[in-house]
C-alpha cells in the first residue's frame, strides 16, 4: 500500500511542478518579461519571481524527501535523504528547462 500511495504522490509531484512552472511562465509573459514596460509590470515580475524562490524551489526540492516520511519507501538514511532531495533538483531544472526551451524568455533562448 505504501508503494502505491508513494506512486500516485510522485505522479501528483511531477504534475504540480509542471504546472507552477508553466503558471509562472504565463504569468511573466502576460506582463511582458523579459522586457516588462511600467513600474507595475516590472514590480509584478519581481513579486512572481520572489513567490516562485521562496514556494515553487522548495516545494520541488523537499517534496519527494516528505513523500518518503509519509510513505516510506526508502531507508531513512542520510544518503538517501540526499538522493532525494537531489532527485527534487533534478524534476525541477528538467520541467525548467522543457518549458522554457521553446521562447525567447531567459537563459534558455538559444535552444539548449
């Protein structure tokens, strides 16, 4: 039963990363990043930019060592725990780098 609950946790993870990213994408280009016109839009993008550092980069990267606590998968080691949280890192920069790969947004316009 812990593995099924760990599987469907994961899934639920990977679905919301990818949704927060691409609501933070939508939200920065309805205000016109990289180049926001106004005082307003660009203290918007700063705002969006905040909440995705201080919520979305912390939720990807300890969720699934969360996951693991509420279903236990894996032993409680500190290797473990390290795997985790490096497997979060690896979601996150993964569902970044395939969202953003197709503006002109960021880093990530050159196609790489």
């Amino acid at each position: 039963m812990e593995i099924f609950i760990f599987t469907i946790g994961a899934a639920i993870y990977l679905v919301a990363v990818n949704l927060l990213i691409k609501g933070h994408k939508s939200l920065n280009l309805r205000f016109g990043w990289p180049t926001p016109s106004g005082l307003a839009n660009n203290a918007i993008c700063y705002f969006f930019f905040a909440v995705f550092i201080c919520a979305v980069i912390p939720f990807a990267f300890f969720f699934p060592l969360w996951l693991n606590t509420v279903a236990p998968i894996l032993q409680s080691t500190q290797t473990n725990r390290a795997l985790l949280i490096l497997a979060g890192g690896i979601v996150l920069s993964l569902a970044m780098w395939l969202n953003y790969k197709k503006t002109k947004q960021g880093s990530f316009n050159n196609g790489l």
